[in-house]
C-alpha cells in the first residue's frame, strides 16, 4: 500500500510539473514573435509568400491551440492578380496527451471566411500545385503520425475557377479516423458565369478513407440543389443519390452498384462500374429513364417545344439499355427507346471518339414522321417559294457512320411504307443510303441516293425503282391530288447540285420513265374537249359530257430527259379502246409550268390485242397548257379545220359525220 502511495505521489508531481511547465510556456512564449520565421519558411519551400496580418493565439491544456488570421498565401511565380488562398480566422488543436506518445491528434479544425482562387496559367500549369524547385525536403522518419482528425468545420467561405464561383460554402466533416467512417454535409450556392443568378446546393454522405490501402468509400450519398434555366417559369429542382459508390486507388476500381438522378420530371436510375479509372478509364453500365412527358419537361427547363403538326407529339419518352466507355470509344447496347407510339431497339456507337465516327444497327416498329413536322399550311394558302425552301444540314459533311435502320412501317411526306430498309454510309463528306427498300402501295420500292458534298456545291444522286404500285393513294398522299390512277412502275435517275431544295430542284437532270396500266388522268377531259370542238364547228350547243372530268386508259407510257429542272417528253402514249394519245412536251418542275401538243387518234372500232392495225375514225391535235395542278387542255381549232374530218363535216360526207357523233355519244354518255 505504502508503494502505491509513492507512486501516486510521483505521478502527480510529474503531472502537476507538466501543468507548470506548460503554464510557463502559455505565460511566457509569444508565438507572434515567430510569424517572421513562419512566413519565411513557407517563401523558402514553396516560393509563396505568406502574410500573416492577424494575431497568433496559443493555448495548452487540454489542447494545445493555435488560432490565427486574417492571413493570405500567394500564388506561386508566373501567376498574378488576387492571392491563391486567404482566410478571417483558423482555429487547430492537438490533444496534449497521445503527443506525449508520439501520437498527432487533431481536434476539429475550425475554418472561417477561407477565399480560393484557382486558375491556370497559358501552359495549363494550376496555381495550386506545387513548383518541383520549391518542394520541401523529406526526412526519413517522423516524430509522430496523424492517427485522427477530430472533424473539420468550413464557414463562409468561398472558390473560383474558370469563371465558375461556389459562394457561401458551409462544409462539415465529422470525426476522421482509420477504419471509422465520417459523416459529411455539404452547402453552397453555384454561379457559372460572373453575372448568372446562383444555384443552391446542398450534400450528405458518409465516407470512409483508408489512407494505407488507398480505398475510398462513400455511402448513403445525397446531392440536391435547384437550377434557374434563363426561361424556365419556376427554379427546377434537381437530386442525385447512390447507395455506394467505391473507389480503390491500388487496383484503380470503381464501383456504383446503384444510383439515381433527378431533374425536374425526369428521372434516370442505374449501375456503373469501372477499371483503369486513373490511367485509361474502362467503364461499363446500365441506365433507365423513367416515362416522361417529353414537352412538359422541355417547358420546365425553358426550352420551348417545337409545334408540330400534332399537339399530342413529344408526349411520352422514355429510355434504357446498357453502356460501356473506353479505349476512345463509347457504346450502348440493348437500347431501348420509347417515343410516343414509337419504339426503338439495336445498338448503337461511337467507335472513334477524336473523329466522332460511329456505327448503329436499329429497328422502328412504327414511325409517324410527319405528325412531328411543323404544322401545315391552311388549306388553300400557298406559302412562298423560299419559305418552302430546306437547306441540308451542314453536319452531313462531317458526318462518319455506317449502319442499318429497319422501319416496320413509316409515315414520311405523307407516303406510307411498310418493311423499310435502309442502309447508311457517310465518310469523307459522302453520305451513301444504300440498299434502300420498302413495301408501297401494293408494290415494291428500291434505289439509292448519294450526296456528295467534297466540293463546295453539293451534289445529290437519286436512284428509285418502284414496281407494280398503285398510282392513286401513292398520288393522294405524297402530292394531295388525286389526278392520276392506275396501276404499273416508275424509274427514276435524277442529279441535282446546290444546298437547298430550291437550288438542287432548279439543277435537276435525268431520266423519268412510267408504264402505267388501267387508270385515269382526272382534269383532262379529252372526249369532253373533243366532243365540244366538234359542236363548235358544227355550230351546235356542245353536248353534256359523263366522263366525269378524266380520261380513262389502258395504258399510259411516258418518259423524260430532265435538264436544269425542266422534263421534256417525246414519246408520250395513252391508250384506250377507242383512243389512242401520243405527243410530246416540257414540264418545268421550278415553276410547274406545262406544255405539251398530243394528238387524240380516235379509232373507228377497238384494236386487237397485240395488233398495230388499226382503223382510225380521226385525228385531233391537242394542245395542253397551264400547270401540273391546274392544266388547260384545247383542241387545236385551226388544225382541226384543215383536217380530213373538217372536210368531211364541210363537204356532207354524212357517214363519217355520223360515225364520229356516235362514238363520242358512246364514249362521253
């Protein structure tokens, strides 16, 4: 008992000397008077001048305690304007006890009022890091090691880097030792620009460090702020979590089994992973974008909607699929897109990110191109040539891709396809569609188009076959008339040169050919015509027509050499039982201008299949005016009168007369 008396005897001694001697250190050391010393010290290692302006305070028990400020770091040589960092006031404490024992532990770390200006210099060297010249020199060993950090608190404070300003900073660290995760929280308000209405921001997580292994963890992770978009009607808020997201530094890992972001309406959820991050990032995922109403979301963010044609358009997107990243390239597979009624699947790619070059191969189930179109013209308004005109995009001369896109079927300048093909070939200002291939309209369609945009007035190539289509529904949605019947095939080989629609309709030359069977041609009423020159020069009331306005066929064969916009036919034929129609003429595509002289054979009796024997009842040239929507069909009067069937009608040959009367009477009624 007596020892343990003495023992406790020293003990307290030994502590009551140690309250003295730091007692005495409190009372009789200054520490301003080494703010001299500190200041040259930090000049010599890191070539930054430190000034501090403030008051060093120093306490000992039951820390020791330095508080200081205010107090400014330069930047290091070659850089000017403001001060790299300054702080109002910073307050650290070491616990007196495990320094004994040459253990550093450090108790929270109050800072107040800390301004950071960050910025690179023209060689991209930042002013944060460290000059090679001015390192400060290592020692072999230490007289302690850091073994906590009993937190950090950062007030008021502020940071700047290319333009971008987070202002208002509150930071709270929790306790940081080996092996014990540390609550964090996270407040401050985000310009991007010197004039730009601040972005409030606030975080919480929990991390973990583990400075040996160099692991890295962080969970329960909660990022939330709000957006002001220019034109947005209300701030729009915004959030991002994860339930883990890991980081290993030794074998370069990272690891985000599951998170999600928030923007307004829109929500993305997923999965990423990663190797090589810090050397050459190998990244792979998953995302999923919940349903959402496109147009809305658009409009909380201020950006206005395109009108289209159809109000209900861009009313539901949604996406997912799997991503993967590196070696300077970038996919996604097993995509899945939703775009109203729309669907989307395939693949697709960035091969090369430097050149942007990329590769797809995708299918539509069904596509309504026109319902996202701007609205159409009123009916019966005809908007003006260059407000019809539509440049090619200068993209398209960049643009490097190869793939394919299968349509199930598709609505496009009021065509309706089904069993679409298509594939893409664009490299070196050449953009290649090649097979292209689709169902219309009862028949088949193939071609391809080219556009060759290497020098500096493009050139557009057309090849278009299509086959056994019928003339009247394809008419009355691509044109909107019904003008033209029938069934058989179109041949097309055109070439145009310019950037708009105009200037490549203006330069358009090729080849035209159709082979048209059982139709019609409405607004072309040749036995209506021919019947009333006839009365004319009878000097009768014209009789009423029934053909309803068309002329009826069996056959209708045309081409046309195109040149500069212009079509020009010489081997028009029209034939029907009791009619034959042949004749040349121009159609100007620019103006839609026609004009055309036929001659109307009409035939006494119908020609034998196959047969080139016919007996022909008359002969009446025809000439046709006006333009494509509005033509003006007249017989030629003068012709007519200098004609057999003028002499007949003028000489009393009374059985021509009458053949020709019946015919008409047959044909028209």
């Amino acid at each position: 008992m007596r020892a343990l008396k003495i023992l406790a005897i020293v003990i307290a001694g030994a502590i009551g000397v140690l309250v003295l001697a730091l007692i005495g250190v409190w009372l009789l050391v200054n520490p301003n008077d080494y703010k001299g010393r500190i200041e040259q010290t930090v000049q010599t290692s890191t070539g930054r001048q430190l000034t501090l302006a403030g008051d060093l305070k120093l306490s000992v028990f039951p820390w020791i305690a330095l508080q200081l400020g205010p107090a400014t770091l330069g930047n290091p040589p070659g850089f000017s304007g403001p001060p790299f960092a300054s702080v109002q006031h910073i307050a650290v404490r070491v616990r007196l006890l495990p320094l004994l024992h040459k253990q550093l532990e450090i108790g929270n770390v109050d800072i107040d009022g800390m301004v950071l200006n960050l910025k690179k210099n023209p060689q991209g060297i930042g002013n944060w890091e460290t000059s090679g010249q001015n390192k400060p020199a290592t020692t072999s060993g230490s007289s302690g090691s850091i073994t906590e950090l009993g937190g950090l608190t950062l007030t008021n404070s502020r940071l700047s880097y290319e333009g971008m300003t987070a202002e208002h900073i509150d930071l709270t660290v929790g306790r940081l030792a080996a092996g014990t995760p540390s609550p964090v929280k996270l407040r401050l308000d985000l310009k991007t620009a010197p004039n730009a209405a601040p972005l409030p921001l606030e975080a919480s997580f929990v991390a973990a460090i583990d400075t040996a292994t160099q692991r890295y963890a962080v969970s329960r992770l909660e990022l939330q702020g709000t957006l002001k978009p220019q034109a947005a009607p209300q701030p729009v808020h915004w959030a991002l979590s994860a339930r883990e997201l890991a980081l290993d530094l030794h074998t370069q890992a990272l690891s985000a089994p599951e998170f999600s972001l928030q923007l307004g309406s829109a929500r993305l959820g997923g999965a990423a992973s990663g190797t090589h991050v810090m050397d050459a990032p190998q990244l792979s995922g998953r995302f999923k974008l919940e349903p959402v109403a496109l147009r809305a979301w658009m409009g909380q963010l201020g950006m206005p909607a395109p009108v289209t044609r159809d109000p209900r358009a861009l009313s539901r997107f949604a996406a997912s699929g799997d991503f993967t990243y590196g070696s300077n390239a970038a996919a996604v597979n097993q995509l899945s897109v939703q775009l109203d009624d729309s669907t989307l699947s395939g693949t697709a790619g960035v091969i090369n990110l430097t050149t942007m070059a990329s590769r797809f191969a995708l299918s539509i189930d069904r596509l309504d191109v026109d319902r996202y179109l701007s609205p159409a013209p009123p009916k019966g308004a005809t908007p003006a040539r260059s407000a019809q005109n539509t440049e090619l995009p200068a993209w398209l001369r960049t643009l490097q891709t190869n793939g394919i896109l299968n349509i199930g079927s598709v609505t496009v300048a009021g065509l309706k396809l089904t069993e679409l093909h298509v594939g893409l070939n664009a490299s070196a200002g050449v953009t290649h569609l090649a097979p292209i291939s689709a169902k219309l309209y009862g028949g088949q369609d193939s071609g391809d188009v080219t556009l060759d945009e290497r020098s500096s007035v493009p050139v557009l190539t057309l090849n278009q076959n299509m086959s056994n289509v019928q003339i009247a529904p394809l008419a009355q949605d691509f044109a909107h008339t019904n003008r033209l019947s029938g069934q058989g095939n179109i041949k097309m080989q055109l070439t145009g040169r310019g950037r708009g629609t105009d200037a490549l309709l203006a330069t358009l030359s090729g080849h035209v050919a159709a082979d048209l069977q059982h139709g019609a041609i409405k607004g072309i009423d040749l036995w209506g015509d021919i019947s009333r020159a006839v009365a004319l020069l009878q000097k009768q009331a014209p009789a009423a027509t029934g053909s309803g306005g068309a002329t009826t066929f069996d056959v209708f064969k045309a081409s046309a050499d195109v040149k500069d916009g212009v079509a020009t036919t010489h081997d028009l034929n029209i034939s029907s039982p009791y009619l034959r129609v042949t004749g040349q003429g121009t159609a100007n595509l620019v103006s839609d201008a026609i004009n055309y002289q036929v001659k109307a054979t009409l035939l006494q009796q119908p020609a034998a299949a196959g047969s080139a024997k016919v007996r022909t009842l008359a002969d009446i040239p025809v000439n046709i005016t006006g333009t494509l929507s509005s033509p003006s069909v007249r017989p030629d009067l003068a012709a007519l009168a200098r004609g057999q069937l003028q002499q007949a009608i003028q000489g009393g040959a009374g059985g021509l007369q009458k053949q020709l009367q019946d015919r008409l009477k047959s044909l028209i009624h």
